[in-house]
C-alpha cells in the first residue's frame, strides 16, 4: 500500500494531506486526529465552566448588586452534552478514518451551540455579547474545520474511484 497522502491504507485510514495552501497551521489543525482532540479539548472546557459556576468567567456581579450568568464563557455553561461528547471524538481520534462521519456530528454540534448562544443573546437576552463572543468564534473555527474535512474527504473518495 502506497503511504502517499490521499491514498486508503488497509486499516481504512484516509489522507491527511489537505490542499490548504502554504498555511502548516491550517494543514495541521485539519487533520482529522488533531481536530477531534481539538473538539474534545472544546467540550472539556464546555465541562469545567459548569463545574465551576461561581467563576468570573462566567459569574459576573452587576450594578444592581444582583449576580448574573455573565461573562466571557457563560455561553459554554449551560452545555450539558460535553461529558460525552468529549468521550466521544477522543474515542473516535484513535482511528479517525473509521469514524469519517463523525465531523458531520461536530457540525451539526457547532451549528447548534452557534444557534442557541444566538438565541440567548438576541432573543431572550440572557447573556450579553461578552458571553456569546468567545463560545460562537470557537465553534465556528471547529464547525468550519470539520466540514471542511467532511467536503475535502468526499472529493478525494471520487477522485480515487
């Protein structure tokens, strides 16, 4: 079997070598090993911020002396799909040319913590843009990698075929 990038090896493996251009970071950070630690990484914060809610990251104390879910990182708080799903893509990096069809489950994720930080934001007004900033810029960065890596996989299945 050819090692070249592009190519199936027998364990199903596809390859990691993306047309990006000349940007190394962006080649890296697309490989769909490093982009499921990377999204796992994300739902571990996702975790801790609701462990510890007393933070100012996230709890903040307003002019009217009353506390508030505020803060840089209010829009991971109430996510309570991280546990598994963190499990999840660090169960699928160890072979993530078996699992391919797990970065349409990243995006449909990202899509809908981009969504629900909207929603908390302009419609009921929970959390100010401070606290839906963060959470939406991150989600879009994994949600554009991941389909990326959906599309790019696709193109390279019909070119082999």
């Amino acid at each position: 079997m050819s090692e070249l990038p592009g190519t199936r090896g027998e364990a199903g493996d596809y390859g990691y070598g993306k047309s990006m251009g000349d940007n190394a970071f962006l080649q890296f950070v697309q490989q769909p090993r490093i982009l499921l630690v990377l999204l796992a990484a994300w739902e571990v914060v996702g975790f801790l911020t609701e462990l510890f809610t007393s933070n100012a990251l996230f709890l903040e104390n307003h002019n009217s002396g009353e506390l508030a879910l505020d803060g840089v990182l209010a829009g991971r708080a109430l996510g309570w799909e991280s546990i598994p799903l963190a499990v999840l893509y660090i169960y699928c990096a160890r072979n993530p040319g078996r699992y391919p069809r797990i970065f349409w489950l990243a995006m449909i994720e990202q899509a809908a913590a981009i969504a629900a930080n909207l929603y908390h934001w302009l419609i009921t007004h929970d959390f100010s843009f401070e606290s839906v900033f963060i959470p939406m810029v991150v989600a879009a960065g994994l949600g554009l990698l991941s389909f990326l890596n959906v599309f790019q996989q696709r193109e390279q299945e019909t070119r082999l075929a």
